[in-house]
C-alpha cells in the first residue's frame, strides 16, 4: 500500500513538471528598442540546462544599452531553501549577479518558486564565451545549480548587433 507521503511527493513532483513546462520562455533571438527610454535590448532564444533535476534553469544572452553584456536566468524550485541566489561563479571567478524578481508560482501541496536573475558579463568574455559556451554555477542559500548556456546563445547576441538598426 502507497504511503500518503509518497503520494503527496510524487503528486508534488507531476504539478512542478506540468508547471515548469507551462512557464517556458518560447522566443527566438530579437531586438527591441524603447523610443521613450532609449534602451536597445538584444536577445538569444532560451536556452535550458542543469545537472540538478529539482531545480529548472532557463537562459538568455543578451546585450543591454544602457546595461552591457548580461545572462537573464530563472531558476524554478519546489524547495523555496533553494534559491535565494547570491552568488554565480564560473572557472574560479566570480561575477556579479543581481536577483530581479522572486515569485511563488504554485502553492498547492507545495509551493513552486522561482527566482529571475542578471549575470553581468564583460565583453571580452561575452566574445570568448561565444566560441566556448560558458559553464557556471549559481549558488543559492541551500543548493546549487551547475548551468551551460551554449555558445550559439552569445553568437545569437554578436550576430544581432552586425545588423542592429541605429536609432
């Protein structure tokens, strides 16, 4: 006989996958630019990746004006102890990270949570990061996620600006 416990994990598990799927970003690359701010924004596609399997990672490359070179993530847990993330690091740096937006997105037999954050990148690597890729790790107040956004996300970003419009 199936404990309750397990089937309220278990059930828990169904709804964080159904949500998880349903919460994707589903752009292509793209230019937008505000006339009021003056703010040009070029983007990659989402790009997903991650090596722990309670925790989703999407991604996008992307050169801000008034910003520089950036990584927007959204890391999606079902444990609110994994996010809160303070710090990313790759290849023994640290760069600076900002969280944008924490939201509790399913509060059912447990809540799903999901932290929005910008990796700030410099130039030269935003570059070298598009003949690589770029491996990191976002550390949270109670777990980790070790992360790989492909080099055709920063290619999509370099690209972009070749052609951007001058407004």
């Amino acid at each position: 006989m199936l404990s309750i416990r397990f089937v309220k994990k278990s059930l828990a598990y169904l709804i964080l996958a159904c949500c998880l799927t349903a919460c994707q970003w589903t752009t292509e690359p793209s230019t937008t630019h505000d006339y009021y701010t003056r703010v040009t924004e070029l983007s990659s596609k989402s790009f997903y990746f991650t090596n722990n399997p309670l925790i989703q990672l999407e991604m996008q490359a992307k050169w801000i004006s008034n910003q520089g070179y950036v990584i927007d993530t959204i890391a999606t847990s079902t444990n609110s102890n994994d996010l809160d993330i303070s710090l990313a690091w790759s290849q023994k740096r640290n760069y600076r990270y900002v969280a944008r937006e924490k939201l509790n997105i399913v509060c059912t037999i447990g809540c799903t949570n999901s932290e929005k954050g910008r990796i700030f990148i410099p130039e030269d690597e935003f570059r070298q990061y598009a003949v690589s890729g770029f491996i990191f790790k976002l550390v949270g107040r109670g777990n980790y996620v070790d992360g790989f956004l492909d080099k055709r996300a920063f290619q999509q970003v370099l690209d972009q600006m070749q052609s951007m419009p001058k407004y």
